[in-house]
C-alpha cells in the first residue's frame, strides 16, 4: 500500500470502533469505505453480527462478496451508524461528497443515520469547501436548462464523462456536472439553491450531517468531532 492507502486504512480500521453487534451499518462508496466493508467483512467472519445498506452497487456486491448480510429502509428506519468517505471536510464537518458518483445514495443513508463517521486522510482536510469540484446529480431531460442555471450562478459546470467520452451515468440513471466554483464563501446558500432547481436531483454538500471524522495521517488518526 502507499503511504495514503495505509493511512485511509488506518482510519477505516478506526472507525469499526463504532460498530457494535446487532447494529445496521450504513456501507459508504469509495477508497477508504472500501477498506471499512473489508473490515467489517473480516469481523463478520469472526461472528460480529450486523446488516448493511450499502450506498452504491459496488458497495452492494463487495458486502455480498465477503457475505455481510444487507437489509433496506423497506425492513429498517435507520442505520445506527454510517461509514463513509469524503472528497472534502471543512471546519463543523462541512462536507463535500460524490467525487465516485454515488452522492445521491450516499446522502439518503446518511440523512438516515443516527452516527455519520467520516473516514478520510488528512489531505481532504480544507479551510473552506471548493477546492474539490462539486458534484450536482442532474435527470438527464434537464441537463441543458440546468447547466445554463449552473452557469448563470457561477458554477462553472463540466458534464462528468463516462466510458468512451459518453455522460457519466449514475445507479439511478441521471449525469453527474461537476461544478467549479473555487472557495464556496456561503455553502448553506449555495445548496439552497441547487435544491431550488427543476430537474436537480442532489448535490454534493453535506451539510449538518457528520457526526465524527477519523482522520488520518503519518502521525496516526485522530478525531474530530461536529
């Protein structure tokens, strides 16, 4: 492993403090989720009892693969915790997330945990939300009206793109514009007004959501709390 991959998985293995028998675990998407569900997977072969909803089909078939059984919000309310990743984290756990696509699940289990903990390694750390581009899930019916609002707005948006230079298409079908304000002076403003916006479907913010991060870095991982 690099030197960053140790210290994603140094958090990871952190964040399975949180994980208690019996409880539903919300499986995140991304490089250092992945390394949680590989760990939980191990801990579910040495008889930790507990079910998943993953937040992404790659999530879904890796939890399948190391045999974590999953359930749904159609047999359960909540998660008790939450385990995923961020591309940004801001001072108050502001969050920016949907760097793998997956923002959308992403953010229905997160608004449905009782514990969201962020696993990330110290470079996601910023001052203030921007630097990483923010990732605005759109129906593709929308797509030009909406990227003219975006435009309008100052957000600078690039369609993502998928495989062979087509759109980037998301697990429920929809494009991904991958929005380039620089430093994000008043996030709460901005995600206000993407939510405004006919044919939006979500946004990358994550606002008053993250309950813990597990950061971590050469020194080690530390906390910090919302």
């Amino acid at each position: 492993m690099t030197l960053t991959d140790t210290e994603k998985a140094d958090a990871a293995r952190k964040s399975l403090e949180y994980v208690k028998d019996g409880m539903v675990v919300g499986l995140g998407s991304g490089t250092t989720a992945t390394f949680a569900i590989n760990f939980l997977g191990q801990k579910v072969r040495e008889g930790l009892k507990i079910r998943g909803i993953p937040t992404s089909r790659a999530s879904a078939e890796l939890a399948r693969s190391l045999m974590i059984p999953l359930t749904s919000f159609d047999e359960v309310a909540y998660t008790d915790v939450t385990i995923d990743g961020a591309d940004e984290v801001a001072p108050g756990l502001a969050l920016i997330k949907g760097g793998g696509g997956a923002l959308l699940h992403e953010k229905i289990v997160a608004t449905a945990s009782r514990c969201l903990v962020i696993v990330a390694d110290e470079h996601k750390l910023v001052e203030r939300l921007g630097r990483f581009p923010l990732p605005v899930e759109v129906i593709p019916f929308a797509a030009s009206p909406v990227k003219k609002q975006l435009e309008e707005m100052g957000a600078h948006p690039v369609l993502r793109s998928g495989q062979r230079g087509s759109p980037y298409i998301t697990d429920e079908g929809n494009y991904i514009f991958d929005c380039h304000y620089g430093e994000i002076q008043d996030p709460a403003a901005v995600a206000q007004a993407l939510k405004s916006m006919t044919g939006v479907v979500e946004h990358g913010l994550f606002l008053g959501l993250a309950s813990v991060a597990i950061v971590a870095g050469p020194s080690g991982a530390r906390i910090i709390n919302a």
